[in-house]
C-alpha cells in the first residue's frame, strides 16, 4: 500500500467541503453557538466540543453517501453519530477531571473541583474587553484547549482512527485502536503532519484567529474523515 500524504488528506478535505457548502456553513455556524455556550464551565466547553467534533465527521459521512451511493437525511448522520460522540465525549471530560482533581488536591485549592462543572464568567468585566478579537479569543478559550486535549487523549489511548472505525465499521475500542495503529505505523508521516497541523492551528486561534475556530474543528472532522475513508474504504474525493 502507498503511504498517504497529507497534502493529498488536506486538499481532497478542501474539495470536499465544496461538495455541500450549506450544510458546513450550517454546521459551522451551530458550532460556533455551542462552543461559545460552552464557556459555561469546563465541563460543558468539553462535553459540546467533541460532541461537536465527532458529530462532525459522521456529518462528512453523510455528504460522501448522499451524493455517491443512496439519498439520505442529515437526522440519519446526527442518529448515528451523536451516541458514540457523547459517549468519547464523557470519557474525555471525566478523563480530564481526574487529572485536574488530583492537581487541586496537591495546591490545596479544593474550590477549582466545582468550578469545572460551573463557572459563570459571562460577566460584563469579561465581556467588555478592548477588542472583538480579545473577545472571540476568550469565548472561545476552553474550545481551543479542549481540541488539543482531545489529540493528546487519541494518540495517547487510542489512534486517529479509532473513533472513525468504532462509528463505521462497529469495532470494539481495542479492535479500533490495533488496527488504527497499524495504520498509523504505515502513514506515520502523513498522520503526524496531520496532528501538528491541527495542534498549530489550535494554538493560533487561541490567540491570534479565534473566529476561525469553529471553522478549525469542522476542518478537523472533515479531515478524520478523508484519512479513515482513503485507507479504510479506499476511495477518492
């Protein structure tokens, strides 16, 4: 088999958003609305971005059937999607609770525990900032960090492929991650430019494009899904 690249992943990505703009578009601007939503608290910022996120490529899913193989609904991507997404979701937030309770525990600041699961911070001190951008980099602040936590957690416990193949093909966790680790072993390359990209972008639109970061997590859904269909499914854009 020959090695992927990760230019092919990106730019077949790119065409393929062109396939349904207005789906992306309306997807996009929901998920701008969660993410925000999502400044709540710690919890809920991680529970609606990678609902969002996983949602996201079962969305992709449904464009590719759609317009190649047999008409279906978008509710019949949200359907099939959303279960497994809540589920990666909960485990990613409990995942990360674990980790902060046990710092807290060591400071000795045992206030943060609660404030993970609320903290009301939509205050007009915060709000009226100098810049919209000062804004949008604050709205959208846990979104940003959650994505890298997220690709921290799938490299690290599972591959990037694993939530593809669970969704896809029914595969158990560990079913996923073997065969999602042989495949990154054989498009190393490919899969860690894939990664740094997304880990570079997540960095600068924490502080320097925050608009764009509902664009970024669509992008990121939309490229799972190219990687897994090119070396799973093997077909082309």
């Amino acid at each position: 088999m020959k090695p992927e690249k990760f230019s092919d992943w990106l730019r077949q990505s790119l065409l393929f958003i062109r396939r349904d703009p207005v789906v992306w578009v309306s997807y996009t601007l929901l998920m701008g609305v969660l993410l925000i939503v999502g400044r709540v608290s710690l919890a809920l910022s991680i529970l609606l971005s990678v609902t969002s996120l996983f949602v996201g490529v079962g969305i992709a899913k449904y464009i590719d059937v759609k317009t190649t193989e047999q008409r279906v609904g978008l509710f019949w991507a949200i359907k099939k999607s959303l279960p497994l997404a809540v589920l990666a979701a909960i485990t990613i937030m409990l995942c990360w609770f674990v980790f902060m309770a046990l710092a807290t525990l060591l400071s000795g600041e045992f206030y943060k525990i609660g404030q993970f699961f609320f903290y009301w911070q939509l205050t007009p001190e915060n709000l009226n900032r100098q810049t919209s951008r000062e804004i949008a980099s604050w709205l959208y602040g846990y979104a940003n960090v959650t994505l890298i936590f997220v690709l921290f957690m799938i490299t690290t416990f599972a591959s990037w492929f694993s939530h593809s193949l669970m969704l896809f093909k029914n595969y158990s966790w560990s079913r996923a991650k073997d065969y999602g680790n042989q495949a990154m072993l054989k498009h190393k390359s490919a899969v860690y430019k894939l990664l740094g990209f997304v880990f570079f972008e997540a960095i600068l639109c924490a502080s320097i494009t925050p608009l764009l970061t509902p664009v970024l997590y669509m992008l990121t859904s939309t490229l799972m899904y190219i990687s897994y269909r090119n070396i799973f499914e093997s077909r082309r854009v």
